[in-house]
C-alpha cells in the first residue's frame, strides 16, 4: 500500500473528493494527507478527514499565506491540532521566490510552527523554495534553543546541502512529481542518497503532476507514479518502495499508525 503524504483535496470541488480517493484504490493508494494552508480553514480539512477513514490531516498557514493574518501563537496552532484526524502541522516554511509574504513574518511564521509541532508533539511539514540556507538556519537554531522536533522536507526540489542538513537534524524527506521530470536528474541523484529510512512520496495535487500526466490537475493516486520512479532509483522494486514508504509514514506520523 502507498500513502500520500501531502496533498490538497480542499482544492478540489466537494463532490470530487469521493471520486478521487476511488482513484487511490484502483492505484493501490490506501491513504492521503490533506495539508492545512490557512488556519481559517482548519475546520475544513478536518471535516474532509472526517467524512473519510483513509483522509489524514495536518493544520497550518502556508508561507504565501503568512501576512495575511497576524502570525499565530505556537500555543493557537497546537490547539488547531487537537482534533484525532490531525498528523501534524503545516505546511509552513519559507518561499522566496514567489515573496507573496514579507521574509520576516515568513520566518516569524516558520519558528511558531516548529514550536507548535513541538508542543503538539507532531511532526512538521516544511515548505521550502529558494531559501534553503535561511530554512537550515532556523531548523538548526530552534533545535538548538528549544529542543528536538519531527519534520519532513516536502515536494523536494532544493539544494543537496539542505537535504543534508534535514538529515543530520533527524528529517524525512518527501518527493514529488517533480523526482519524475526528465529534467530532474540533480533531485534523482539526491533522492538516490537519501537514507531508506527517511524517504516518503506524495503529489502535492493538484499541483505537480508526475510524468506520464504531467501539465495536468494532479491527482493522489497519481503518487504511485512518483514511487515507481524513486524505487528504480534506489534499485527496489515498486511494491518494496511502497512498502517502505507506507512504514517510513507511520514511524513519522505516529498519530496516523494508531
């Protein structure tokens, strides 16, 4: 079996939800992760992992979304997460290369989540685009000052240096659509040495979708593309990779192995 480990099913029309995760079963995909952008909309993809015993999710605000409210107390994003169909929190992260947020209240936003994860007790889901020194950096400082604390590179497409130090921080690192690109070759061979212990997949739908889709709505059963490809990276095959991703998961989401 194969889990999604993020992706956004609030963006799809209500009434799609119930045909997408069909999708998922015909693909042999028996779990998702629906990702909180916005705490306004917590109450939203709780409901949606509610209506569902496959649908997991997480509770945050998204770094494009991080000016658009004053940045929230660690204390108000853990309580997001009381709910039992909540995994852990996120996304949050830094994004400098679309700046739709001022880059202090995105690290503002960042340090809350990774303090909340930390008083939730759940991992955190990170956003990173073109600021891989500044997400080490806080990661680094926020472990130093106030302790360990579980968390995942999503959707990976940064630097081996930021891979590296996710790692020796104890992260996981999840891979997209984009390991499948022909163009990606640099995330690949990332990908390749990455301990198997740390690997997850996802789609990150409806954005991302793996070749042989690629440019159109991705969808979560589409993830089996994405896993296909990391197993052949990792000389395994496609059912191996499923299964150590599925047990990856659940070591990381301890809430979703209960």
């Amino acid at each position: 079996m194969l889990i999604d480990s993020h992706c956004h099913l609030d963006y799809f029309q209500p009434d799609e939800v119930a045909v997408l995760l069909a999708h998922c079963a015909e693909a042999g995909v028996g779990e998702v992760v629906t990702i909180g952008t916005r705490l306004t909309q917590s109450a939203t993809v709780r409901a949606i992992a509610d209506a569902h015993s496959n649908v997991w999710c997480t509770v945050g605000v998204h770094p494009h979304n991080a000016a658009e409210a004053p940045v929230p107390t660690p204390e108000a994003i853990a309580a997001e997460a009381a709910h039992p169909r909540v995994i852990g929190i996120g996304e949050s992260g830094l994004d400098y290369f679309y700046d739709k947020a001022p880059r202090d209240v995105q690290q503002a936003s960042f340090r809350a989540h990774i303090r909340a994860a930390r008083l939730a007790g759940m991992p955190l889901a990170i956003h990173a685009r073109n600021a891989d020194e500044d997400i080490a950096r806080i990661l680094k400082e926020e472990r130093e000052g106030g302790g360990d604390f579980a968390f995942l590179l999503h959707c990976f497409s940064s630097s081996r240096a930021l891979a590296e130090a996710a790692l020796d921080m104890g992260g996981y690192v999840s891979f997209s659509g984009i390991l499948t690109f022909p163009k990606s070759a640099e995330i690949r061979e990332i990908a390749r040495d990455v301990p198997r212990e740390r690997l997850l997949v996802e789609t990150d739908s409806p954005y991302l979708a793996p070749v042989p889709y690629r440019g159109k709505r991705n969808e979560p059963a589409w993830v089996a593309h994405t896993a296909r490809v990391l197993a052949e990276v990792h000389g395994m095959r496609a059912e191996d990779m499923a299964d150590l991703t599925t047990s990856n998961f659940r070591r990381l989401f301890p809430r979703a192995a209960s």
